[in-house]
C-alpha cells in the first residue's frame, strides 16, 4: 500500500476523518470473530491504501485478497468481501461463492458496500439464490484524504454517469460526504452552485440538514465558512489541455493513482530490473510540496540549483574547518537527499517525454485550438493523426477541444470525423463517439461559437507565458 500522506498542517482536523473511517472498518472485521480473509475490490485498495495500513488489518487476524473472477486461495472459512456498488463486482462475488459449494467449501460470507448497498446488487445475489447465505452490511467511506488540502470522493465516472447514463446518484452521494463534514465540523453557513449538478447537490443537502439536523450547540463557530460547488462543464477547455506543472506531467504521462506513481525501479536508478516502484506524491515528500504546482522548467532549474548547493557545501565541508553548527546544517540537508535523488531521477524521465516532437507538436496544436486562430490547420492536423493512428485518447482530446471552442463542428466535418475515425480505430468505438455527443462534447455545431468573447471578456488565456511567475 501507499504512504498515508502525513495530515497534520491540514486547514480543518482531517486526521479525525481518516480515525473516524479506521475505527469504522476495524469494528466491521472485530464484528466477524476470528481468523478472516478481506476481499477487497482492487479499485477499493488503492482508496484504503490512504485510509488504514496493512499492518492494522493483520492485527485483526485479516488475510488480504483481491477480488476477480478467480477462486479465493485461502484456507480462511469467513470471507468478508469489501466492494463498490457495481454490478460486475457482484458476478464476481457470485462466482466466487458458486465455485466454493461446487467443492464443497463452507464458509461464513459477509459482503460490505462502500458506501451504500443498492437494490440492484443485492437483486443480483437473489437471483443467483444466494442472498440467504450472504450477510449484508455498509462500510460508509465517503471520501478520502488523499493530502493534508485534498479530499476526494472517489467518484471517477461520475460525470459519465450523469452526462451520459442519467444515474444521478453520485450526488446524493456529494451531498452525503459534505454533510459528514458538517457533523465533524459544524453547519456550513454558505452553500454556492454553479451549475444544474450542482444546484441539485445544494437542495440535496439543504434537505439532509433538515431530516438529520447537526446539534449547533456544540459548536459555536463552524470550522468550515463556505464550499463552493462547481459543475465540470462550467470549464471543459482545461482539463483537454496538457497539463505543464510538475505534478501535472507526472500524471500525464505516468498516472497518479490515489497520491502514488508506479515506474520502473531503473527510472529511479534502483537495481531491480523489471520490478515496478510505488513513489508517493503528496505533501509529506517537503521538496515535492515546494515544486509539485511550479511550471516543469522552472523545476528543472530548481532542482539543479539544489544539486549544486549541495555539492559545493560538501566541497567545503571537506576544504574546511567547519563548526558543530555548520556540521549539524549540513547532515539536515543530506537527510533530505533521498527526495532529492529521487525528484531528480524523475525530472529527467519526464523530459525524454516532453521534448518529443508529437508532445511539442501537440502544444502548439491546443494553443491554435484555444486562440481560434486557423480552423483548417486544426483540421487538417487533427485528421493526419487519425490517418496515422496516434493514441486514440489524443486524438479524441483534441477533437473534442476543437469542438468545445467551436460550439460543435458543421455536419459535413462531423460526418467526416466520426467516419474516418471508425475506419482507423475500429468500429468497436461506436460507443464511445455515441457517448461523447451524447455529453455534448463531440458533437454537430447548430449556433455561431461565443468561446472568442467568453475567452477575451473573461480573460481565460494567460498571454504572459514567463515560466518563472
């Protein structure tokens, strides 16, 4: 599992929220006596991974599994299964238990939803006709610190599910974390929305505060002055542009994954050939907080102005008669050696990414995209990318950027688009276009683009590019 990032300089008391959900998931397992084995949804790992550690888990006599299709190796005859509300993961369950009467095995099952059960997955073991052997129950995880300024609901395909599907019930699900906060916290006195979700999340929350009011008196000031609700369609340019930060270019081309990157051992120079490494970036690694939101170049300079300090103090250490004092400065800065290494040995994997031509090139193209300053050099560079079947996921974030700023694309070049598209890509991704007009991301122009005036009134493109402000 990942470090638990360290929440001590956090704004409000989050270390009571990550307490609050140990104590609940360690009184589900004390609740089921005995030796035991936790199945965990791997997609639910990566989250407790913030939340508890795995030596806590082994104390309570708890053997780790993820589930799959596959059978459950152990000899443990409790299995408690701690899963998302998701359909598949309940084939999964049933799979699993189905392939332990067919040998014979009994064993005690317990399956905990993260956050809520719904009726259609306890209909699932009813219909496989295994409800009456299964003992349900809820582990309410709502959100996680993934730093001491970060909590994350962990609702990843939220906005497909609204946009797309009509499932609103990641809302509820926003709204219910919000008022968790509120219990630890106090009332929030201001509640402001930008956006039909999130107007919905706000009268959500108005009405859960009316059926399970939190006791003011308790608290005479509230921790928390405002939240501040925002639909992501009020910006859809930013997150199709690259992003250029240090942190930002970690993620863009390694992936973060809940405050942690896995590589390759070699990029960090460890011999381990072939092994994977988990790097945890959060505000506990001090060096990582001071770059992580700084423009790439600059950390580049940074990190080499850091190397150079470091070797000329330790030319003088050995040149010199230095006193106990200067000696005691110097080991602090060796102790900080190892981010250092470790930032560095990054850095200069991150750049054989950056200085490819298809990068830069890409650069230019969103910059011509978001300026509206060709329509037919972004066409024409976007249909060469098709034709030589770059990364579909490229290709389809600057299309749809293209279609963003242009309030859609005229039918013909539409047409075009979605055609030549299944003939490089497949026609397995039907879906997928069909999904992107449906959330009006890709989709035909019927109005004259306002995105010209909205960018110049509201001043959303920095002309200023110097990387070191």
């Amino acid at each position: 599992m990942a470090q638990i990032p360290n929440l001590d300089n956090a704004p409000v008391n989050l270390t009571s929220i990550r307490e609050q959900s140990q104590k609940e998931l360690i009184n589900i397992l004390k609740n089921v006596r005995g030796k035991k084995c936790l199945v965990i949804d791997p997609k639910l790992g990566d989250s407790l991974s913030l939340t508890i550690q795995t030596s806590i888990l082994k104390e309570q006599g708890v053997e780790l599994r993820h589930l799959s299709a596959e059978p459950i190796q152990s000899d443990c005859n409790k299995v408690i299964f701690l899963v998302r509300s998701q359909l598949n993961l309940m084939r999964f369950i049933c799979s699993n238990v189905h392939d332990d009467i067919s040998k014979g095995l009994q064993r005690e099952y317990h399956v905990y939803f993260v956050p809520r059960r719904t009726v259609a997955c306890e209909k699932v073991l009813e219909d496989e006709k295994l409800h009456h052997m299964i003992t349900i129950g809820e582990y309410p995880l709502y959100m996680v610190a993934m730093d001491e300024d970060v909590l994350s609901f962990e609702l990843d395909l939220s906005y497909k599910e609204c946009q797309v599907d009509g499932d609103a019930s990641s809302l509820w699900h926003i709204a219910k974390a919000i008022h968790k906060l509120e219990f630890s916290f106090g009332v929030i006195p201001h509640v402001r929305a930008k956006g039909k979700a999130s107007v919905r999340i706000a009268d959500i929350l108005n009405r859960m505060e009316a059926e399970e009011p939190i006791n003011s008196s308790d608290m005479a000031v509230p921790e928390i002055n405002t939240v501040i609700l925002l639909d992501r369609e009020v910006d859809m340019v930013t997150p199709l542009c690259s992003q250029l930060t240090y942190e930002g270019l970690i993620d863009e081309f390694l992936h973060i994954n809940n405050g942690s990157v896995e590589i390759d051992a070699s990029v960090l120079g460890l011999q381990q050939e072939g092994k994977k490494t988990k790097v945890p970036l959060n505000s506990s690694d001090k060096l990582f907080k001071e770059i992580r939101d700084l423009n790439f170049e600059v950390v580049v300079q940074i990190l080499r102005q850091k190397a150079t300090s470091m070797k000329q103090d330790y030319t003088d250490m050995t040149t010199t008669t230095q006193s106990v004092s200067e000696l005691k400065d110097f080991v602090k800065k060796l102790n900080s050696l190892p981010e250092m290494t470790r930032h560095i040995n990054l850095a200069q994997h991150l750049s054989t990414f950056t200085s490819k031509p298809s990068f830069l090139g890409q650069l230019d193209m969103e910059h011509t995209i978001i300026e509206s300053q060709s329509y037919d050099i972004c066409f024409e560079y976007i249909e060469e990318l098709i034709h030589k079947q770059e990364p579909l996921t490229t290709v389809l974030r600057l299309l749809v950027l293209f279609s963003i700023t242009n309030a859609g694309l005229p039918k013909k070049h539409f047409d075009y688009f979605r055609r030549e598209l299944l003939h490089s890509y497949g026609f397995e991704h039907i879906a997928t276009l069909n999904n992107l007009e449906k959330a009006g991301l890709f989709k035909k122009q019927e109005s004259k683009s306002n995105w010209l005036t909205i960018k110049r009134t509201l001043q959303l493109v920095v002309e200023d590019t110097d990387t070191a402000k």
